[in-house]
C-alpha cells in the first residue's frame, strides 16, 4: 500500500487589531461584536497597548497591536500574528 496525502481546509474568521486609538473610529465595536467575550485595553511594560480578550477566569487573549484573533468553525478563539495566519491559511475573497 503506497502513501498519500491528505489536506485539510479549515475556513476561519479573523480581524486585525488596529490598536487604540483605532484609525476607524467603529473598530473597537467591530471587535466586540466579533469576539463576544469581555474585551480590555492594557498597557504592556514597554508601553504598548495590548487588547485583552477575556473568553473566562484562566484563559485570556493577548493580542498586540498588528496582530489577529481568529475565530475557527466550532467558536474558539485564538491570537496569530500576521505571519503565522497568512502561513496556515489564505485569504478567501
């Protein structure tokens, strides 16, 4: 029996956190209304803000300015950088 290969395409949404003070004045709203959990904006040690994405008590997002959450079919969550997202998956129009 010889081997084969299998691929597996897994369709995923993701938005792109802009920062704050966002350059889209709605972005933040675009967030929350794309993750459904709890958000927070916090300042990191070097002074740059990071979004907190609070899905409960012990498991929390945090996302850099630049950087994705991506949302798989079954509702979970996840942080990628640009790189990282665009390496596993490429972008449907």
């Amino acid at each position: 029996m010889s081997v084969k290969s299998y691929q597996k395409i897994i369709t995923v949404q993701a938005i792109q956190f802009q920062g704050y003070p966002p350059s889209d004045p709605l972005h933040m709203n675009e967030v929350m209304s794309f993750v459904q959990v709890p958000i927070t904006l916090e300042m990191s040690p070097t002074g740059v803000i990071q979004l907190r994405v609070i899905i409960s008590q012990y498991l929390v997002l945090v996302v850099p300015a630049g950087d994705y959450i991506v949302r798989d079919a079954t509702g979970k969550l996840s942080h990628m950088n640009k790189a990282d997202l665009e390496a596993e998956y490429t972008l449907v129009k």
